[in-house]
C-alpha cells in the first residue's frame, strides 16, 4: 500500500486564529511562537502592526 503525503501550509488567518485561541487560554509560550512564526513568514506586513 502505497500511502500519500499532504503537506499543509497555513495562510495568515489560520495564524491568527491560532494566535487567538493562545491568547484566550493564556498560552503565552504559544503565543510568542505563532508571532515569531508571523514575523519570519510575513515580515512587511508584522513590521506594519508593529509600529
């Protein structure tokens, strides 16, 4: 049996709903992952929200 790979990739509202579901349980490990996740994937647009 021949079994098949799917590699997912996450657009930036998946992101940012991950960021919030952390934020809601208090995740702040998680939290300062997804944003270092963001930062390195989206750099113009976290330096933007960052300002």
């Amino acid at each position: 049996m021949k079994a098949s790979v799917t590699k997912t990739t996450l657009q930036l509202d998946d992101y940012l709903d991950l960021l919030n579901l952390a934020v809601s349980i208090g995740d702040e490990k998680w939290q300062k992952e997804i944003i270092r996740k963001l930062s390195y994937t989206y750099p113009a647009k976290a330096a933007t929200h960052m300002k």
